[in-house]
C-alpha cells in the first residue's frame, strides 16, 4: 500500500541503491586531472569521459524508463549492474584515452538505472510524501558524490586509477547484487506497480504530454548546463588554483553533502507547492550561487560557496519527476521522467565538456561560469512561463 512502512523500507533500498551505483557518475570528475596528465591530453579530450558518461546515463535513463514501465525494477537494475561492472573494468584495463573514454559510456549506461527510473519507482510507492519520496530516492545520486570522491582520490594515490577503477567496478557490482536482491524481496513475486497511487494528473498545464515533455526536456537541459561548471570542474579549477585535487574533492563533497539537503528540503516544499513552484526556486537560487564563483576565489570562499551551491541546486532534477507525475499518466510515468532526466544529462555532458573546451581557449574558467549562468536564465524563463500558464489555467477553470 503507499506510505506503508513496506514502502519506506523499499526506499532505503532504493536510497542505497543509489549511492553505490551512480559512483560512475563521479569517478571520473576526481581521476580528471591524473587522466590528463597519464595520456598527455587537453583538459578539453580529457573531459570526453565525462561526456560520454552522461550521454550513457541519459540514453541508459530512457531505456531503463521503459524496461521498467513495462517490466518491473528489477530486470532493468540486473542490465545496469553488468554494464557498470564492464565499464569499470574496461576503464581501469585502457591503454588509450579513447579506450578510457569509451568505457565511460557503459559506466553512465549503468549508473542510470539508479536514477530516473529508481524516482519514478518510488513515486508509485507513495501519495501524501511523494515529494520527500522522490526526494530520498534522488538523494542516493549525493549520497555517492558526498562519500566516493575522497575515497576514488587516496585509492588513486595509493595504487594508481586504473587499480582503483577495477576496484570500484567489483565491488559496486556485488554490493548493488545484493540489495537488489533485498529490494527483489521486498517487492514480492509481482513486478507490477500499483497504479492507485495517484494514476491521473492532479494539476491542468493545457499541453499534450509530448508538448510538455520537449518543454521540460529543454528546461532540464538549460538548468544542468549551469550545474555542470562547478560539479565538473571544481577538482581541476582547484588544481588551477594551487590548492591541490585532494581539496577540490573535499569541495565536491562538501557540495554533493548539502546537495543531499537540498533535495529532501525540496520535497517538502514539492509536497506543499507542487514540483513548478519548486523548480522556479531552486533555479533562481542555482543562479544565484553560480555567480558568486565570479567573485571568490579564496580557500575558504570557494569551499562555502561549493556549500550553498550544493544546497540551492540539489532539488532542481527532482522536481522534474514531481512534474511528470502530477501532469501525466502514472503509465508513463519513468518513460517520461526518463526522457526528461535524459536531456538534463545531456546538458551535464554538453556544459562539463564545453567548460573544458572554454578554459582550454581563454586559459580561464571566468567565462565557462558565464556561460553556465546565460543557460541557468533561460531555466528560470521557462519555468516562470509554465508556472504563469498553469495559474492562468487554474483562474478560468
């Protein structure tokens, strides 16, 4: 039944799920700076991994979504769980960054059965809480950048990247096994959701279903090209700095840890307001943070500002899923919050690879932030125009 204490039990499998399995989407912000300088490339090559990370977990999201639509959690968790072991395993054994890069693909492709279709998932299990719900499930993602990157930088130091990736890819794939099986168990012989949790959309926009997943994805795609700067770069910019990749990765956590915060925060106000309200102010509040880069550049300015950049951007992608659901069949709901969650990461691998390509031309990443804030105002315009419309719609209702 939703928001029985079965379903909260599912959700901290799903919560642990998560921050085991989207280390991928981590392991290669921290080995950045060492991959570079191992194969003699441009911050610019270098950065690909990451790109092609992203598109695997945008592509992976998609997929997953609709396996899980039509199959159940499980099956898609068993295909994320060989590919992230493949991945791993192909990266730490790459001879060339091309083969480095590839390997990443499969990493992303992994990871993303941990993300989109694990919110839609936990969507379906709750009706008054969905908002924390969606939340908690999302939360797993933070969970993973606050606790793997400072431990990816001393296994890196100690017995190199390629090591630690073989490492990463054993051990994930065994403990993901095991909870997956835990979640398996609580799920019970029947793989089918219960659609009474909330099968009809609760909130009239005046768009087709399709009209208003393009429009999301555009939004999703503006909103991660500004996240992508700092969560991306924030290793090799405190590198550039004199401050060492040890303390670009305590940012990084310090960032994904408040980001954690930011996430549970927004879904109670989701739970409150409605997932267009909370886009609105966690874009607003992105922007806002994104700028103060432009001005601190200090030890101990540049870890606060990581802070209150983690905790004003970590509820924007979760509110996505609380859009989907409260506007579109509960049928559709991870093949759509997966086409959704699929743009948003293509525009994390587009801005994390532009940013390098950026410092690589002005030997500076002051205009790669400007870049980000331009996208992080065209978010907030849509968000504000659908929020505008959905209003309009509801007065002459």
């Amino acid at each position: 039944m939703p928001d029985s204490p079965a379903a909260w039990r599912r959700l901290l499998i799903a919560l642990a799920i998560g921050t085991v399995g989207s280390v991928g989407l981590w392991s290669v912000v921290v080995v950045l700076p060492k991959v570079q300088e191992g194969f003699g490339a441009t911050r610019g090559a270098a950065s690909l991994a990451y790109t092609l990370a992203m598109i695997g977990f945008g592509i992976g999201g998609f997929a997953t979504g609709r396996l899980t639509d039509r199959l159940g959690i499980i099956p898609a968790m068993a295909m994320g769980i060989l590919s992230l072991l493949s991945g791993y395993l192909g990266a730490g054994l790459s001879a060339a960054l091309w083969q480095f890069n590839v390997a990443h693909f499969f990493i992303g492709l992994g990871a993303s059965v941990t993300f989109a279709p694990m919110m839609a998932e936990a969507s379906h299990w709750f009706v008054r809480r969905r908002g924390i719900a969606v939340g908690i499930a999302a939360s797993g993602n933070y969970f993973s950048g606050a606790i793997w990157p400072p431990l990816i930088e001393r296994g890196m130091a100690k017995y190199g990247w390629q090591t630690t990736h073989i490492a990463i890819g054993i051990l994930c794939a065994a403990a993901m096994t095991v909870l997956v099986l835990m979640l398996r168990s609580s799920i019970g012989k029947s793989q089918r959701r219960s659609l009474g949790a909330g099968a009809g959309s609760s909130i009239g926009i005046n768009l087709s279903p399709n009209a208003l997943t393009a429009i999301l994805s555009v939004a999703s795609i503006s909103c991660c090209m500004a996240m992508a700067m700092p969560q991306v770069h924030i290793v090799a910019y405190c590198g550039d700095l004199g401050y060492g990749v040890a303390r670009g990765a305590e940012m990084l956590s310090l960032m994904l840890a408040f980001g954690i915060v930011s996430r549970i925060g927004s879904g109670f106000i989701a739970d409150r307001l409605g997932g267009l309200p909370t886009l609105l102010i966690g874009s607003v509040a992105q922007g806002l943070a994104l700028a103060m880069y432009l001005f601190f550049d200090g030890l101990t300015p540049l870890y606060v500002v990581s802070a209150l950049f983690g905790l004003f951007q970590g509820g924007i992608v979760p509110s996505y899923t609380i859009i989907v659901r409260e506007t579109m069949p509960a049928s559709e709901a991870a093949t759509r919050v997966g086409t959704v969650i699929m743009a948003s990461v293509l525009g994390m691998s587009f801005g994390g690879w532009i940013s390098g390509v950026i410092f690589d031309m002005t030997g500076s990443y002051q205009v790669a932030f400007l870049n980000g804030l331009a996208w992080n105002a065209l978010n907030v315009g849509i968000a504000l125009l659908l929020l505008l419309r959905t209003r309009r719609g509801a007065a002459f209702a």
